[in-house]
C-alpha cells in the first residue's frame, strides 16, 4: 500500500470539487466506495476500519426487516444504497490511511484543506453576492427535476433564507446544508492549526484561509457546529497548557472553575436567548424533539433491536424523515445495536489511533462526535473524511517534521568553508624528551657502534661461553 504511486483519498477529495462543479457531488461516496474497494480487499483490517464495514453490513441486513415493516419503496432503497457506500469508503480511507507513508498523507491534507478553504470562501462569497445567481453546479437548472438528496448538492442556490424570520441569510456553499458547510468549515480550521499544514501554504495564506472558515462557520448558524468546535478549541488549548507548563495544571483547574462559574452566572440569560432562537425559527429544536420521539416509538416496537429497519420512513408530520438529525439514534433505528454497537467501536479505536504530539488530531474526532449527536454522519457531505484525516495527522505526528516552507530560504544558503588552519609542527624522530628529574635509558650493547642490539643468552648454555654476537672480539 505505501509503494503507490497515487494517493486515492486525496485525488478522491480533491475529485469533489470537480464533482461539485458539474453538479454530481451526489455520487461522490458511491464513486469513494468503488475506487477504493481494491485496497480495502487487500488491506488488513483493525478495529477503526472494521467497524464501518460492520456497520454497512448491519444496514442490508435491517433492510429486510423494514422492507417486512413496509418501508420498502424505490427511493428508500437508493438511500440505503447511497448509507452503505459511505461506511464502504470510510472504512477505505482509514485503512489507507493506516499504511500510507508520510508524502501520502501529506497530500490527503493539502488535499482536505484546499477543499475545505475552497468550500470555506464559496459561501461567504455566496452570501456576499446574494441575490446574484451563480453559474455553477453546472446542472442547477435541472435540480428541480431530481430527488431531494441529490437535488441538494446540484442546485445553484448556495444560500437559505427565512432563518430567524427572513432576517438572516445561511450558507450552504459546496456541502448542500447550512449544517454541513459549518462543520467541513470548522474541521478545516482544525486542520489549519495541525503543523501539518505548513506543508500546503505560507503563514499569510494560512491566516486567511482560517478567517474564510471562521467566517463560513459563523454564517451557518448551525448551533450543533458552533458548539463542537468551541469544546474542540477549548480541551486542545487545555491539553497544550496541561503538558507544556509546570502549572499546568493549575491553570487548566481555574480555566475549568472560571467557565463552570460563568455558566451558572449567564444560566438564566442563556436559557431565555435559546428560547428567542427556538421561537424565531420553527424546525430547530422542536422539529428535532419530534423526529426523535417518532423513531424512539418505532424503534420500541422491535423489541431488542438487534437489527433495525434499514429504511428512513417518511411521516407527513414532521419536516425530515423518521431516524434523521442524529447520527446515534438514526443508525440505532437503521442498523440496530449491532450498527450503534460498530459505530461505537470505530470511535473509540479511531480515539485511540490518535494521541500523538498534539492535541488536534484527537480535536478533530471529537468534533465529528459531538457533531454527529444533532446531524447525520452518512448522507453525502465531507465530514466523514475528516476521521482518515485525523489518523493521518496523529502519524505525522509521530514523524519526523520535513523542512518548514517558512525556513527554506536556509536551505539556498551558501556552504559554510573550513576556516584554515595552521600546519603543526611534527617532532623530529629520535628519543623522547626526558623531563625533571628523569633518567635516560642506556642505549643496549651494540647500538653505540651503529649495530643491532645482542641477543640474549640461550637459555642452557654454558656459564662463560662465548656469545655468538661476540665472536671474532679480541
């Protein structure tokens, strides 16, 4: 997997935008699921990219017990296809990404940030032009013939108004919701703070790129997002204290007793202003209160729901179909336990997988977990991408940092010569010098008259013979 010559999931994000523009962002996961369906037949599974696989084959198997319900119809089954492929392609990427080398998965993150910066700046541009309409996705003219699901992601109105009375304008962008353009805005800003982002653009781009998602979050108006990504910044900016400081912990007890003090203090003011929102927008809270108890009371008629329905049925009461706006409950209704059970699994390893260095890639994951309480987590946006991206910036984080762009200009800098040095003087051969107080050896038989050394006496031989070194000596 790591001698590939291409990155799949980067070209696939990248593909997105590419998609988007035509007007078919719709099949993008249907397109993830097929592509990468190669590499996860020969990938070796773990617990984070296992459980998606579980959890797509618990929704074919519920589609039979709410197909017995009558759930059944054509559009539903579409849906549920379109589920699965989601959970196929994320189990795709996360085991990609678990055996990619750092050059791959460098580029899935200069992939998800221009995306997501891309995304970030066509929806503030997208409210600052409003009313002019825009040229593109290219197909927006016949979104209106298309399902809802598709129709999402084709149409060329990037903005919703009537939020708050008609007084506030929310953008949609590239991802088709109001709610989703906030949260693939707000974990692109999270991915803007890893280090791993120098290796996509200069510190001056980056600022800017961070305002454009700040101000894309902002303009969502999705609570759910705004909500994640301030506990997300806040426990990243708590870890950071906690490890980086001798008082450390001191300081993240005050931080923690400050805002639980200020939370009682404003409790009454907040209460009123969730209320104001509340009554000002109908479809937010009380639409979600009534989603949730009518899949609460189907979802009770199954007993111990092993398996679920598989299919969304549709209630003319309520504005979203039954098991939407919230990733738990929707699959405990649609997979069962056994789904909940995988989804479950996948986070906690994916948690595990990511404690590195820095705080951000955990960040990233429980941003995508607190998102997905109010929102769901399978229906065509980019989030999910933001789990494989998080596992790829916790082993980066374990590699050693390639050369920051901002420090490259040490790079082109001349080599630095040898400052010359001065020839030692080499002692001249003979015997050592003799210090204070040091005596000289004598110089053996034979060496004052120029010749070698005698021999000693062979051992044995005679008291007064004549050495053989001193034959011929008168």
């Amino acid at each position: 997997m790591t001698g590939t010559p291409a990155f799949r999931p980067a070209g696939l994000v990248l593909a997105y935008a590419v998609l988007w523009t035509i007007g078919l962002a719709a099949a993008f996961w249907v397109l993830a699921a097929v592509v990468l369906m190669p590499a996860l037949l020969r990938a070796r599974l773990g617990a984070a990219s296992g459980a998606p696989l579980v959890l797509a084959v618990a929704l074919v198997l519920s589609s039979a017990v709410g197909t017995a319900a009558g759930y059944a119809s054509p559009d539903r089954f579409v849906g549920l296809a379109a589920n699965v492929a989601v959970w196929v392609a994320v189990a795709g990427m996360i085991a990609v990404v678990g055996t990619a080398g750092d050059d791959e998965l460098r580029r899935l993150v200069r992939a998800v940030l221009t995306v997501g910066t891309l995304h970030s700046v066509v929806a503030v541009l997208a409210v600052w032009t409003y009313p002019t309409p825009w040229p593109v996705p290219l197909l927006g003219r016949y979104a209106g013939a298309l399902p809802p699901g598709v129709a999402a992601f084709t149409t060329n109105d990037l903005v919703v108004h009537g939020w708050l009375d008609g007084d506030v304008l929310r953008a949609t962008g590239m991802m088709g919701n109001t709610t989703w353009s906030g949260a693939v805005s707000a974990l692109t800003l999270l991915v803007l703070l890893h280090p791993a982002a120098r290796c996509w653009a200069r510190l001056p781009w980056r600022l800017l790129a961070g305002a454009a998602c700040v101000w894309s979050v902002y303009l969502s108006y999705s609570r759910a997002t705004q909500i994640a990504l301030v506990l997300a910044l806040l426990g990243t900016v708590l870890r950071h204290l906690w490890r980086a400081h001798r008082a450390g912990p001191a300081a993240v007890v005050a931080i923690c007793g400050a805002l639980v003090a200020g939370v009682v203090g404003f409790a009454p003011g907040l209460v009123v202003a969730v209320t104001e929102v509340n009554a000002a927008r109908a479809g937010s809270a009380e639409s979600r209160g009534a989603i949730y108890a009518a899949t609460v009371d189907r979802l009770v008629g199954l007993g111990v729901p092993v398996l679920g329905f598989g299919l969304k049925p549709r209630d003319d009461g309520l504005v979203a179909s039954v098991a939407t706006h919230s990733t738990y409950l929707g699959l405990a209704f649609r997979a069962g336990l056994l789904g909940l059970v995988a989804l479950l699994v996948c986070g906690v390893a994916l948690w595990r997988a990511c404690g590195a260095r820095s705080a951000l890639p955990r960040a990233v994951v429980a941003t995508v977990a607190v998102w997905a309480v109010f929102e769901d987590l399978d229906t065509g946006h980019l989030v999910p991408v933001f789990l494989a991206v998080a596992l790829a910036l916790a082993r980066l984080d374990r590699s050693p940092a390639p050369p920051d762009k901002e420090q490259n200009h040490a790079r082109h800098l001349p080599p630095r010569r040898p400052h010359p040095q001065l020839a030692r003087p080499v002692a001249a051969p003979g015997p050592a010098p003799c210090g204070a107080g040091e005596r000289r050896h004598p110089a053996p038989y034979g060496a004052l008259a120029g010749r070698a050394p005698a021999r000693r006496a062979a051992a044995g031989a005679r008291p007064g013979a004549p050495s053989p070194t001193r034959r011929g000596l008168p």
